[in-house]
C-alpha cells in the first residue's frame, strides 16, 4: 500500500485500561496496512504511582515486554516490531527511565500529558490556560529533550485542545521547533486528535492537534518530524487517509523521516 510512511511507533495497548484489542491483533492490522515498523508504546507505569484508567500498572510490565516479544520472534519474517513505552517526565525519574532502556524496553517516547503536584495528578491539557502555564509545559518537555532518553515527542501541541490562542500556539512551536534542531529529537504529528474530526478544519484550525499554528512554526526551524498514530484500537493503524497527512506535510513544509531508527 502507498502510505507516507510505513512505520508506526505511538501503539498502545488493552493494559492502559482506555485502548482495545489484543497484542496480536495489532501486528495483524499493520501487516494487513503495511506497516514495516510497528512499535508498541503504551503509557507507562510508574512504580510509586497507581493510575487507572490511564497507564499500565507496574506488575503488568513484564507480562508486557514478553507478549510483544513473542510476536517480535512470531512475526519477524512479516514485520520489524519494537518494544517501547510513552512516558511523562519529571527528573526525579531519571534513574527509572534508564532502568526501562536497560530491561526489555527499547525506546521510550514522550507524552507529557500530566504533572503531578500534592499527590494529586494535573492534566497539562485541563490546566493549560495561561501563557504561563505554557511556558512550564515547553519548559518541562526541553529539559526531557536535553537528557537524550527520548526517541521522539508525542503530540508536541498537546495543549491546542484547551488553548486556542494562535500567538501561544506558535510560542509552543518556536519553543519546541529550537530545542528539537539543537537536542536532535524529533517531534510528532500525531493522528489521534484526527479521528472524528472534519480534516479541512483541522488543516486551517486549532480545535485540536496536529495543530497548523504550532506546526507553521516548527517548519521554521526544520526540525525533524515522525507520524504517530496514537493507535488505540487495531482498527486505529493508519486509519487516516495518506493524502490528509500528505496535505499536513506539504502545506507546512515539515522535515518529515520517512523512516525512523531505533538507538
């Protein structure tokens, strides 16, 4: 099939408690799609933070790293499959992330949905409101960037959903399009905020990401863009016609890898 690229590596799984279908299945949709590259990166656990509904929890890591890499050995003749997870940051995890890179996992993706503070957990999306808010959201996705532990950075204009003013759009681009050039880390055009959605308003809109603002500005700087399917079903891989993403890609004159390795 003639796709713009033909890896995925935003996959996830039934473990988050918010996506469906088996481990298997998935790999059989990408075959069927022809997908090369299919990456599993379901939100990971923390071991000090039990969060239903939203990642994994820890005791079902290792199920996790064996049932992927029995399809890796299963399906290798068919399709390259990498074993990954997507990842909030916060430095008092450092150690923790290079303890996953060291046991089992391959690469970990960014996706700094949330914040933790008091206990209590804080969506950037739902707490984003100000300039300032954004301003600590670029900052904590910079500071990731600067440790080299991450392959790449999910749905970098995250916030769009709530924010809709263009100038702090296209702050969130200058920001994250510098530091991904200087840092070598790409960003994502990510195609979950995509399904449902009329694609033409979403071309020209800011309802919700990809996000033309932030990505006028990205193209800038020439950083590196991947496609991330943020597949929560089977039936999610590459369920976006190529020509919206192509669309995306042309008008914004993105750096788009037409392949991706993993370190």
């Amino acid at each position: 099939m003639n796709h713009i690229v033909n890896y995925n590596l935003h996959t996830h799984t039934y473990r988050c408690n918010h996506a469906s279908g088996t481990d298997e299945e998935y790999v059989l949709k990408a075959i069927e799609k022809g997908i090369k590259v299919l990456g599993f990166s379901d939100h990971a656990p923390f071991k000090d933070i039990h969060h239903y509904g939203m990642r994994m929890d820890y005791e079902e890591l290792d199920g996790y790293i064996k049932s992927i890499s029995f399809l890796k050995e299963k399906y290798k003749d068919q399709i390259e499959i990498h074993i990954g997870l997507e990842i909030e940051y916060d430095k008092k995890y450092l150690s923790y992330y290079r303890e996953l890179l060291n046991n089992g996992i391959e690469y970990l993706i960014l996706g700094q949905h949330c914040y933790y503070e008091n206990g209590e957990v804080r969506y950037w999306m739902k707490h984003i409101d100000d300039f300032d808010g954004v301003k600590k959201y670029c900052s904590s996705i910079v500071e990731a960037m600067k440790t080299g532990l991450f392959l790449y950075v999910c749905h970098p204009d995250f916030s769009a959903s709530n924010i809709k003013d263009p100038k702090i759009l296209e702050y969130i681009g200058k920001v994250l399009g510098e530091a991904s050039v200087k840092y070598d880390v790409p960003l994502e055009v990510n195609c979950g905020g995509i399904l449902g959605n009329n694609y033409n308003s979403i071309i020209n809109g800011t309802q919700c990401y990809p996000n033309h603002y932030t990505f006028s500005e990205i193209s800038k700087y020439k950083a590196k863009v991947v496609i991330g399917m943020d597949a929560h079903s089977p039936e999610a891989i590459l369920n976006i016609p190529s020509n919206f993403l192509k669309r995306f890609v042309d008008k914004h004159n993105l750096n788009l890898l037409k392949e991706i390795k993993i370190k």
